[in-house]
C-alpha cells in the first residue's frame, strides 16, 4: 500500500463492520466491563506492544460508548465527519480536522457511516510527558507556550484541543504518510512513525502560531506576542534593558505587563527557554558543560548547575547519563 492506494485500503470494510452494518449493533472488540463500569478504561496494555505510537481506523456503522484512557488520543477526520462528546462536551469533527485529548477524559462517538473515515493515533506516555497535554506541543519555544495556553484559555475545559488542518497540506500528507507507514508493517516502522510523529507536533505549533496570529477576535496582545516571540529568539543575549529599548517600553512597565499576561516574570522566561535548550544540547550533542553553560547565554557553569537542578531535580550530568 502507498498513498494513492490508501483510499481503497481505508474504504474497504472490515470484518467487525461487516458484522455490525449486518447485525445493527456494535461490537466491544476490547471486551470493555460495560456491565460492571459504567465509564472504563480501555488498556494500553492492548496497543503498545510493539511501539509508543499505534494507528488505527474506527470501526463504522456503530457507536462507541463511553470509556476513558491513560494514553494521548489523536482523532483525524480523513473523510466524512463524527459527533463525539469529551468530558460531556459535544464535538463536530469535520474533514480534515483533529481532536487531541489527554488522557483520563471521557470519551465517546456517535454512529459513524459509510462515509465517515475516522482515524485514531494512540500515543503512550512514554513518548512524551503528558502532565498537561499542550507541552506535547511545545518545540522548547516559549512563545508556543504563550499561544498554547492562551488558546486553552478560551475553553471550558483544557482536556482537549480541535485544530482545523483543511488548509495545512504539510501537516495532511505526514499524517497520511504516517498511516501508510503503519499500515504497511514494514522493517523499522516504529522508528519511522516516531519521526514523522515528531514533525506532525512541531507543524502542529507552527499551525496553531498562525492561527493565533491570524484571529482577529484572540484576546492575545499582539505586541505583547512580538515580545514573547523576541525573547524566544535572541534568548542569548537579551536583558530587560535591551527588550524594553527595542520595543520603546519603560523597563519596569515591561516587566510587569509580562508578569501579568503570562504569570512569570521576564527572568523566569528566560531561564526557563534557555534551560530548554541546554536540555537538547545534553541530549543531542557532546558538548562540553562549560560550552553549553557559555552557548545558552550564562557566563557561570555553577549557576547552570544550580538552576538546572532546580527546575528539573537533577544536574545537568545525570540528565546526559539517561539518553
């Protein structure tokens, strides 16, 4: 299978449809305690054999009653659309659009029909934290951040985010080649599919950036966004000096406009965005404590140290011993 013959592959019905489009009911492939729960837990234990990652197309011409998971669920429209209800919050999820829900949310979908081709990606804890489920999508970048929890913000409930990708073409043809991958049960599939995973969550931060940038009814301060994404950028060598001249704020105004859009202060941005990046450098290169202390913008290994620890409970040198 490629991806001009994902169509056919998808369309075609599987055993468990056929039963239930004949017999008008649906199946508990998973043998789920319905009698004895009202709400399970579906097992990761069922998914995870092989790989962190799992795809699979939901079964049609059925319901999917209520149930709960200690894993990331990714729902993909491919074709068609679905009601689904998280948390008791009713969902239409059209063509081309995805949910992304934490785990432990309750979780359920209407009749899906023939035409109605919607895809799961399962994505166990191990591949990512997922304490709060919008750090999945954070590309160390604080200003991603911002967004993403302004964006959470403007929901009653931070369980799950629904992204319009119709007009993503990117972020469509890795999702669709993530599938064939999958789908196709060849040597180093799971290898391939974390890659492709990889790029899907850091498209997925540029996608929601640009849909951030581009509402004109997001309550967000553009200017502030412009300060946020400055700080991200030149995270080297900024000061509060230098960001209040180049934007032409008072300092002190500055620092507390940042505090209190965004709860932090401006040094804790800055730590926070240049810790983020000495912990891709301890895991990705060879570089030396001093030069990683003296890349990231500190002038002093110790207080590297000290900050590191701090924030993640262990020194710098213990992270690198895990990778």
């Amino acid at each position: 299978m490629d991806l001009s013959t994902l169509d056919k592959y998808l369309f075609k019905h599987t055993e468990v449809e056929r039963i239930q489009l004949t017999e008008n009911k649906n199946i508990n492939e998973l043998n789920l305690p319905y009698a004895l729960q009202k709400v399970p837990k579906i097992p990761k234990e069922a998914f995870f054999l092989g790989g962190n990652i799992f795809i699979n197309k939901q079964q049609r011409f059925s319901y999917t009653p209520a149930h709960t998971h200690d894993f990331v669920e990714i729902n993909y429209m491919y074709s068609g659309c679905s009601t689904q209800y998280i948390n008791g919050e009713k969902i239409e999820l059209k063509k081309d659009h995805i949910i992304v829900m934490d785990k432990d949310v309750v979780h359920k979908i209407d009749y899906i029909g023939e035409n109605d081709i919607l895809i799961n990606i399962l994505v166990h804890e191990n591949f990512f934290s997922t304490d709060i489920l919008f750090n999945s999508f954070q590309s160390h970048s604080i200003f991603s951040e911002f967004l993403l929890n302004a964006i959470r913000e403007k929901s009653a409930k931070s369980t799950f985010l629904q992204i319009d990708l119709s007009e993503n073409k990117t972020i469509l043809a890795v999702l669709r080649s993530m599938m064939v991958e999958f789908f196709n049960h060849k040597h180093f599939k799971h290898e391939i599919i974390k890659h492709y995973f990889s790029i899907f969550s850091y498209e997925i931060s540029r996608e929601l950036e640009k849909q951030a940038w581009g509402d004109t009814q997001n309550s967000i301060d553009r200017k502030l966004m412009e300060i946020i994404n400055y700080i991200d950028i030149n995270y080297k060598d900024v000061t509060l000096d230098s960001l209040g001249k180049a934007f032409k704020y008072n300092k002190n105004y500055l620092s507390t406009k940042i505090k209190q859009e965004l709860g932090k202060g401006f040094f804790d941005l800055l730590n926070d965005k240049r810790l983020s990046v000495a912990k891709n450098l301890l895991r990705g290169t060879n570089m030396t404590i001093a030069d990683i202390t003296y890349e990231i913008g500190y002038s002093d290994p110790s207080y590297f140290y000290k900050m590191f620890k701090q924030k993640y409970g262990e020194t710098p040198l213990h992270y690198r011993k895990k990778r």
